[in-house]
C-alpha cells in the first residue's frame, strides 16, 4: 500500500513538475552611461538584477573611462604598463584582430582625438587646431600597443585607449553568459543598443528585433524588423551624437588615421554577427569606409551582414544591405 501511495504522489509530482508554465521574465537597469533591457522565457527567475548589475559593475571596473580608478584609467595614466584583468585582455585581443582586419580603420587608441574633439569624459567645448591634431596623431596607432603576459604595454607615455567602440558589445556577450550559466536558454538582451538574441520563442517562432535608423529629418525610426534565433545585433550611427558647428554636424565617430570626424556618406550601419564583440567592433569600422567599400568589406567575410542608411549625392537618405542580411527581414 505504502508503494502505491508512494507511486501515485511520484506520478502527481511529475504532472506538476511537467505543467509548470514558461512565463516571460523582464529585468532593465542603468549601466556603462546607458539603458539595459533583457527579456528571458523560464519556468522561474533564474536570471536577476543584482546579478546582471554586479557583472556589469565588474566590467566597468575594468574598462570604463568614466570610472575613477578603472583598469583603463589607470593604464591612461603609466608611462608604459599596467597588469590587466581577462575581461580587459579578452577585449583587447579581439581589438588588435579586428584592427588588423580593417587595416587600421578600428583603432582603440583614438582616445586622445575623442577627447579632443569634445566626446571624451572631460568637458571640451574647443575644437583642436590642425597643428593640435598633428600633435595629437603622434600618439596614436595601435602599433603602439603590446599586449603580452597579461600585460599591456605602451611605446609612448602619451598613449591613451578608449574601449567604447567594442566593450559594450563584449558586456552583452557576458550578460548572455551569464544568462545561459542559469539555465536560460531563450532571451534577448541589449545594452546601449548592442543586441544578443537566443531563441525561439516558447510558440516556435523566431525573436524579432527592431532596427533603427534616421529618416529624412534624422529622426530615430524602425526601419526594418529582423527575425532571429542566434547572434548578435549591433548598430554604429553619426546621427544621435554630434555636436553641431555652424550648419555642420561633428560626428563623435573619429578617423583614427586622419585626426578628423568621419565625413562621408555613412548615417548608420548595422551588423549581424555570430557574437556582439565582432559585430560592435566592425560596426564602427564600416561607419568609416565608403558604401561600396564597406559592401565589399561585409561581402568578403563568412560571419558578417550589414545594413547601411547613408546619404546620396543628392543629399536623399537610402538604404542598402548584404543578400545575408535580407534573409532576416520580416518587412
């Protein structure tokens, strides 16, 4: 009698335990100077605030130019080298990958022209000079850096990094760890407009993602909608942060080659990628080639797609992107 009670209370236990609903979970939070929003499909809360909130603390810590004290402050601040932590390194050694891929166009030593040119975190409302400028590239150039032993090296004193351009799309990949370590196995999460997607949805159907661009009028609009179960999503664009000098725009996105603000025909470019690393680090670089060159660019590569808004000759606002790319669109 006993092993019949026993079987039939094992039996109701595992109904339960089989009918427990997937219900959607949200968490959204402030960190790295922006909003972050992740919605996961679970049983139960596996994933929590104050978790995601330590990692990116952890993070910030490390590579935020914000943070008083930061790993990259203080390396801002040697003569010549600093001990690193793995989440500096692992940013670092996709950098000098990604550097290397776009012959110099990606170039996380550009910091001292952000800064110049009134993007960094100290207040600066003067634009450089020509002869500034020319200074200024002295100290740029990511042959300026070596990275070894867990140790990161300058040539020159002078030498400041800016890690903005790739870290965010490193912190997403690091939420979605931290995601799947949980047990989450459906989610998307974004940080600063940098997007990881795992899916389907509990119904069978793929996640779907807005992507953002300008309109005529430079306002902010979704443009398409994706429709993914894996990767990532990122976009770079001139047309949120600027300053703005006579009818001029000043992009915060600056040619590390050349000293100056990105000045072609680029409004946004947006990438697909198997990680958001990869796609936040060419996302920036792609924003600084002409549209055909970064056509050929994307094109050339297995792991990319992209979608570009940029300027015609005639000043009109069009949109182009890779036969990859397409194959996500719903619209």
């Amino acid at each position: 009698m006993q092993y019949r009670f026993l079987f039939l209370f094992l039996s109701l236990f595992i109904n339960f335990s089989a009918k427990r609903e997937v219900r959607q979970y949200k968490i959204n939070g402030f960190a790295q100077g922006t909003d972050y929003a992740i919605m996961y499909y679970a049983t139960d809360s596996l994933a929590t605030k104050p978790g995601i909130d330590s990692l990116l603390n952890k993070i910030d810590l490390s590579m935020s130019l914000y943070k008083k004290g930061s790993l990259i402050n203080q390396f801002n601040l040697a003569g010549k080298q600093i001990k690193i932590d793995h989440l500096m390194s692992d940013v670092l050694k996709r950098s000098f990958e990604i550097n290397r891929d776009t012959k110099g166009i990606f170039d996380i030593t550009v910091a001292p022209l952000v800064q110049a040119w009134g993007f960094g975190p100290k207040e600066n409302t003067k634009e450089p000079s020509s002869s500034e400028i020319k200074s200024i590239l002295e100290c740029v150039g990511m042959k300026n850096l070596k990275l070894k032993n867990g140790s990161l090296t300058k040539t020159k004193p002078c030498v400041t990094i800016d890690l903005n351009g790739i870290a965010q799309g490193y912190s997403v990949d690091l939420i979605a760890e931290y995601l799947e370590k949980k047990g989450v196995k459906n989610y998307v999460a974004e940080l600063g407009g940098e997007i990881r997607i795992a899916g389907p949805k509990p119904d069978g159907t793929p996640m779907k993602i807005g992507i953002e661009g300008p309109d005529k009028d430079d306002i902010p609009v979704i443009r398409h909608i994706v429709a993914v179960n894996s990767g990532a999503i990122t976009t770079s664009g001139s047309y949120r942060k600027f300053h703005q000098s006579g009818k001029k725009k000043i992009s915060h996105l600056i040619n590390a080659q050349t000293g100056y603000p990105l000045d072609n025909e680029m409004i946004s470019v947006t990438v697909y990628a198997k990680d958001a690393i990869t796609a936040d680090g060419y996302d920036n670089a792609l924003m600084g080639m002409h549209l055909n060159e970064a056509m050929k660019f994307v094109n050339d590569r297995k792991n990319l797609e992209a979608y570009f808004v940029y300027h015609q000759s005639d000043g009109a606002v069009a949109d182009t992107l890779t036969k990859g790319f397409k194959k996500l669109l719903t619209n």
